[in-house]
C-alpha cells in the first residue's frame, strides 16, 4: 500500500511516526489540505444570502460539500445536516426526535456505547421522562440482540466499537427494531474512515459521523435522517438561516436541513469533508479491506504471544473493524502510552469515553491501537518494539 505518501504529517522530516490513534483523529491528505487551502484564499465568505462572488462561491462550494457527503453515504443531499462533530449530531437528534416522544418511551443503547450516545440519552430521560435501556455485550465486546420492549422507539447504537472493533449486527437490529415499530440510529464514527456507507442497504433511520475521524478537519460531523423525520423534527437551535420566516409574534423554521444548522455553519470544514469523501469514493476499498485486516491480524497474533496481555473485544478478524485495545496486568495504560511514545508511536490509553464498557471488563482503561488506510508493516513492527520495552519498563 502506497496511501501513506498523501498525508503530509506522515512524510515530514525526521525519525517514522507509527500513528496508531486515528480512532481519536485522522489524519489529512493532501486533496483536503488543499480544498481548504482552496476555500480561505479564494473563496473565503459566508454562505446562503451574500450576493457578491465570494459569498457566492462559498455557497456553491459548501452545496458540493453536502452532495459529495451524500454520495458517500448512497443519500439524498437534503437529507445531510451539517453539525459540529458526532457528538453534536446525536445531540441534535435527542433534542429533536427527542421531542417526540413522550414519558414511557423507551431508548435502547447499550454497555459499550461512547459516552455521546449515551449521555444526551440520559439527559433526555432527565428532561422528558423516557426510560433508557441497555443491551448488554458478550464477552467478545459485540452486542447482545434481546427482545425489545414494545415502548421502545429508538435503538441507538455504534456501528463500531470505538474499543472492541466489533462490527454490529446492524440487520438483527433493524429487524427487531422493525418488530416493535423502532427507529434505529447509528453512531457511525468509527465505520466512515473504512469505506462507503450504503445507508439505505441498511435499512436505519439515523447515522452519525465525524469529519476529524473521516480525515477531514475538527469541528464538523454529519447527521442523516430519513427525510419524513427531518420534517417532522423542530429545530434544535435558533437563529439565522434556520429560518422561513421571523416576526414579533414568532417564526417559521426553513426546511431541512436548512432548519437545523442555525447561524454560520462549520464551512471550512464541511468542504473538506466534502473533499475527503470524494477522495475516499475513488479508492480500492476491497484491498485496503484486507490491508488494514491483515495488520489487524499482526497486531492479535503479537499480542497475544505477550505475557500478561488480555485482548478486550474480537479474538479473530471476523466482523470486526482495525480497533484493538488491550490491557497489560500491572501497567497503565498511560504509561504504555508514554514508552510507546519515544518509538514514535502513537496511542490512546484511558476508558475511551467508555466507562461502561470497561467496568464490564473490571477494568478502568485499556490501550488502544487504531489503524488506518495509511498504516504499514513498519507501523507494527515499531508497536512491538515499544510494548517489548514497555512490558520490561512497567512489569
């Protein structure tokens, strides 16, 4: 695989870093560095209601940005909301859908969610008086499809663990989803830097995902929503653009998506998402498929030669995603972290904005090792070079 050579922090100067933590952020390519670059010095503008050409030209852009968004995910543009991350996207998706439902109704989540899809949950619940359950998760990390309660009016799950890799079962969801008349949301963050999405094959109402993990810059993310849900959904915020109409007595919100992205959207960063997942669509995903799984597979069969290592999630690479974390009796994950480090790789140690998660493993935190389309061979190699002496540091 080549793909490393279009990412400019790898091929800076200096000694190789193995950067094994895109699961936190991705890094960028050249094709979005370049579509900002792009933007801010010869676009730069506001968007929507300027009728310069600068204003005007941002507002293309930012429109292109949105269909090359839905092309990624088999969509319509109109379906896409423009939010501040995926955090930001589930949140408007409690406060809007949330608003529909009524005291009684039932969430359904489960144990190894990322504290974004559990939280606003749970500050609906506050709020609003509906009741949050949690499926529970076997001892693989994949989640366990139960019978759900014939209250329940949304299942919101990842499609990737953000800790185990484990790839959901998304068609047991949706047809017991289906059974009791549910909605299904995905909390896609950790599925979108791995491929194209075929939201329709898979048959959910909600996906959310982040652009900081798509390769693409901070600040922005994505909310789909089956288009009768967007209309039947208030706005989240108010402000300008949100808008049909305003007067003393009140207003009428415009149509979505224009409806839920309330004053000056994440501009910049939307046509760089644009950007990388029309770069994205372009690549061999059949063979970086199998290149990031068959260094999945280095990274399992090393460390489980390692004295004292227990792997949390997939022992074996079906179903599941290049996400591998892994506790070392005795050691920190932080200090893992820190050793690894002075070889240059780079880690995430920590519950992984997944107590749940953990406390079902009796633990407090894992190290984590995130792979992406630009990891090498020499990326692994340095992994086992820092754990040998990371194990002999700290055991």
């Amino acid at each position: 695989m080549t793909l490393r050579r279009h990412f400019p922090l790898l091929n800076r100067p200096g000694p190789r870093i193995a950067y094994l933590d895109s699961g936190a952020t991705a890094q960028t390519p050249d094709i979005v560095l370049d579509a900002v670059r792009k933007f801010e010095t010869h676009s730069r503008a506001n968007v929507k209601r300027g009728v310069h050409r600068l204003a005007e030209a941002a507002t293309e852009a930012y429109a292109k940005a949105r269909e090359q968004v839905a092309a990624y995910l088999s969509v319509s543009a109109d379906e896409i909301v423009f939010t501040s991350g995926c955090t930001g996207a589930i949140n408007l998706a409690a406060h809007s859908f949330g608003t529909l439902l009524k005291p009684g109704d039932e969430i359904a989540v489960s144990e190894l969610e990322h504290h974004s899809n559990i939280v606003p949950w749970h500050m609906l619940a506050t709020r609003s008086g509906v009741k949050v359950n949690f499926l529970p998760i076997d001892g693989e990390g994949r989640v366990v499809v139960q019978t759900l309660s014939p209250r329940t009016k949304l299942v919101a799950l990842a499609h990737v663990s953000n800790v185990t890799g484990a790839v959901l079962d998304v068609a047991a969801i949706v047809a017991e989803a289906k059974r009791v008349g549910a909605r299904v949301l995905l909390d896609g963050a950790q599925r979108t830097p791995h491929g194209p999405v075929d939201i329709p094959a898979l048959g959910v109402d909600f996906y959310a995902f982040s652009g900081h993990k798509t390769f693409a810059p901070h600040g922005v993310g994505v909310l789909w929503a089956k288009a009768e849900l967007l209309d039947a959904m208030p706005p989240f915020l108010g402000g300008g653009e949100m808008i049909a109409s305003v007067t003393t007595q009140g207003f009428t919100p415009a149509k979505a998506p224009a409806k839920f992205e309330a004053g000056t959207p994440p501009i910049s960063g939307a046509i760089g998402l644009g950007a990388a997942c029309a770069w994205l669509a372009t690549l061999d995903w059949a063979a970086i498929a199998a290149h990031e799984l068959r260094l999945t597979g280095r990274l399992l069969d090393g460390l489980r030669a390692v004295d004292g290592v227990t792997v949390i999630g997939p022992q074996g690479l079906q179903c599941r995603a290049p996400v591998v974390s892994f506790d070392l009796a005795d050691a920190h994950p932080h200090d893992i972290c820190q050793i690894m480090d002075r070889h240059g790789v780079a880690l995430r140690g920590g519950h992984h904005c997944a107590q749940p998660l953990h406390a079902k493993f009796d633990l407090a935190g894992t190290t984590r090792a995130s792979l992406a389309l630009y990891c090498e061979d020499a990326d692994i190699d340095l992994f086992f070079a820092g754990l040998a002496e990371a194990k002999r540091v700290l055991t």
